[in-house]
C-alpha cells in the first residue's frame, strides 16, 4: 500500500504552483506578452555579478574533488565559519560555526528543525496570513498547525497569540519581511513576542522555541530594519536562505542557526542534525556552500523591486483596491473584490491575470500579487488590473 497522505500531497500541488502551471499553458494558448504571471516568488532580478566572479574563481582554482565532493554532513566547518562571523559582525549576535546547518534551502532548514523541536501530537502557532508549506511541514512531524490571525496592518496579534499558547505549543514560527504581506515586523513586535514566550515557557515548565524564516532578510525598501530575532529570545532557531536575496533559488542553499545562547543550543542542534539526517538532508551542495561563504550581506538589485513596488501600489490604489504597503519582500495582499478570493482570481485570469488566492494562507477574501517580475510587465498589466477593477465596480 502506498502512503495515502504523501499520494495526495504528490498530486495536488500547492495553489501557487497550480497556477503557475498554468500560466505555462495559457502562454502557449495566448501568447507570452498577453499573460501577466503573478503567482510564482520566483526572482527576475539577475544575481549580482560577485556570483558568477566567485562561481568562476572556485572553479578555476579549486579541486574537483573539493568542489563536488562530500563536505561533513553538516557542512563545510570554513563556510560555517565565515557565516558565523557575518552573524556576528552585521547584527551583534553571538554565533558559533558549530551550531549552523547547511541545507539545501530555507525548506529544508525549517523541515529540519521542526523535526527536531516538534514531537507527534504538539502545536506549532503561526501568525496568519502564512506560507502555505508551513502546514505541510508542521504535519510531517504529526504536529499540529495553529493559525493566529494577525491585526488589521498584518503585524502580529500578540494578545491573540498569549491565548492560543497552552501545553501542546511547542514552537512559533515568524517570518519577516513576511510572504505574503511583505510587512516587516519592528522591534516592539518582536520584543512582545519574546517576553510572551519567556514567561508561558516558564508557566508550561517548557522549552517554546521560537523559529524564524527569513529568505526575505535583505529584501527591505526605505531603510526599514529587520530585528535579528535572536537578540531578543534566546531559544530561537533562524532558517535562512539565499534563494532571493542572491537570486538563485533553483540552487537551493541557506542553513538553520541555533542561537549560542539558547538552553542547550549543542543537544537542539545535534537534535536538528538527526532529523536532518532522518530527511535524508545532509551535505547540502558543495559548490554552493562555497559560493555564499563569499557573498554573505550581499544581494541583487532591489532597486528594481522597490520601483516595482510602487508603480503597482500606486496604480491599484488609484484604481481602488486595498492593500498594506509593503516594506520587504516582493509580495502585496490585495484585498478581493468580491468575498471569495477564488472566485476573484478566476475573473482575473480572463485579463491574463494570475493572482494567488489567499485562502491557502489561512487569511481568506485576498490575493498575493508576486511583482518580482519585470518592470515592462508589470507596467503593461496595469491595463488589465484597471479592467478588472472597472468589471466587479459594476456588479456591487
């Protein structure tokens, strides 16, 4: 007998995937210039040229066998090293090498850890609108994903979360610069959260980590800061990934890092290591370990995203739809013209719009809108976004 949960998972892809599947079919049905593909996070912007420098440099002057052999399982202990020191020097952390994990993502980060923080039967709290995977990540462990509907500004509701924390909570996961809103959760956010953990770990007699997924971390607009998380509670794990701030997230590489000053920050990571093994992921690519040693704090041109940004915010807000403006990330939340989301990205797609309906993201009645996309796209989609506005203006 086959798994029946995995079959299902293997055959209904995500809702975003979906539609970017689609998209690929309607292209080949209307041509490339009639579609304005907003589903996939999938950066436009060219890596930055240190990439390809450092690509080139290791492979002219590194072994083969250096390059693509095996590195330790956890990765290579100078990759882990370097990012250690970058820890240290960008946001005055404590870090030790020997507590990062190499993976192939912020996928494989966050399965990871979650496999070594959640057993079967406990609770994972997440702030709502959130990545749809979560779900599917929190539910391969045999835990349980609790949605906590953020604020109407889609910053955390700290109140709403006290009271879904009981004995079952065995972690929180974050994400910020968050997808789908593109909000940056500020220091009193952050610092609320962490003295609301402190003091239910201490009522629970508990452990209850705190998990931050951050891909996103160099993708902020206007000089807005992103609190390093681990500076305000100690028993945090970052998953972190250089699939966007690098634009290479077909490489599939980040790591997870276990704060030094975490209660036993060594037994959690080798915690984190066995699950990791448990997955089958262990020594994460060696070319690319090497690569991103070399281009820590560094990223792609998000001159173009930010100019993106406002062209559409600009435009939709004048055309009278609702949003949060974002200050990280490439994502808006646009609030649905009609009650059911579905309903509004299925009349989207007759303009060649592809808009993710929010229901998957456990906040119904919005899309995401993905604008890493190419500025000539998103300046001729703006036709198609004013029809569709002009479409349910007459149907209200």
């Amino acid at each position: 007998m086959l798994n029946e949960k995995m079959r299902k998972l293997g055959t209904k892809r995500s809702t975003i995937r979906e539609l970017f599947e689609y998209g690929k079919s309607l292209r080949r049905e209307r041509g490339d210039d009639a579609v304005f593909d907003y589903s996939l996070g999938n950066p436009s912007v060219a890596p930055p040229k240190k990439v390809d420098e450092v690509l080139t440099k290791l492979i002219k002057d590194c072994s083969p066998t250096l390059l693509h052999g095996y590195t330790s399982a956890e990765g290579d202990i100078e990759v882990r090293s370097r990012i250690a020191d970058y820890i240290r020097t960008s946001f005055g952390a404590n870090a030790d090498p020997s507590l990062i994990y190499m993976t192939a993502g912020a996928a494989a980060a966050l399965s990871a850890v979650l496999g070594a923080v959640v057993t079967e039967g406990e609770s994972v709290i997440t702030p709502a609108p959130y990545f749809p995977e979560y779900k599917v990540f929190v539910e391969a462990c045999g835990a349980n994903l609790v949605p906590v509907l953020t604020r109407a500004d889609f910053r955390p509701d700290i109140d709403a979360i006290a009271k879904a924390i009981d004995k079952t909570t065995a972690a929180i996961i974050i994400n910020s610069p968050n997808n789908p809103t593109g909000v940056v959760y500020p220091k009193e956010d952050i610092a609320a959260l962490a003295g609301l953990l402190k003091d239910k770990s201490e009522e629970f007699g508990k452990t209850i980590y705190l998990i931050s997924d951050e891909p996103y971390r160099e993708l902020v607009y206007d000089g807005i800061e992103v609190p390093f998380v681990p500076n305000f509670y100690k028993n945090t794990v970052v998953c972190y990934s250089y699939s966007k701030s690098l634009s290479i997230p077909g490489d599939r590489i980040g790591y997870a890092f276990v704060s030094p000053d975490m209660a036993d920050a060594d037994t959690v990571f080798r915690t984190i290591c066995g699950a990791g093994r448990a997955l089958g992921y262990v020594c994460a690519p060696s070319l690319l370990q090497r690569l991103v040693a070399e281009c820590c704090g560094i990223s792609s041109d998000i001159g173009i995203y930010k100019k993106n940004r406002d062209t559409l915010y600009s435009a939709l807000t004048e055309y009278g739809y609702e949003m949060a403006r974002p200050d990280g990330a490439f994502y808006l939340f646009v609030r649905s013209l009609c009650p059911d989301a579905k309903e509004f990205s299925l009349a989207a797609r007759k303009y060649g719009l592809l808009l993710v309906p929010s229901d998957d993201f456990g906040c119904p009645g919005y899309v995401r809108i993905a604008y890493c996309q190419s500025p000539d796209m998103i300046e001729r989609s703006l036709i198609a976004f004013r029809m569709l506005a002009e479409e349910f203006k007459n149907t209200l």
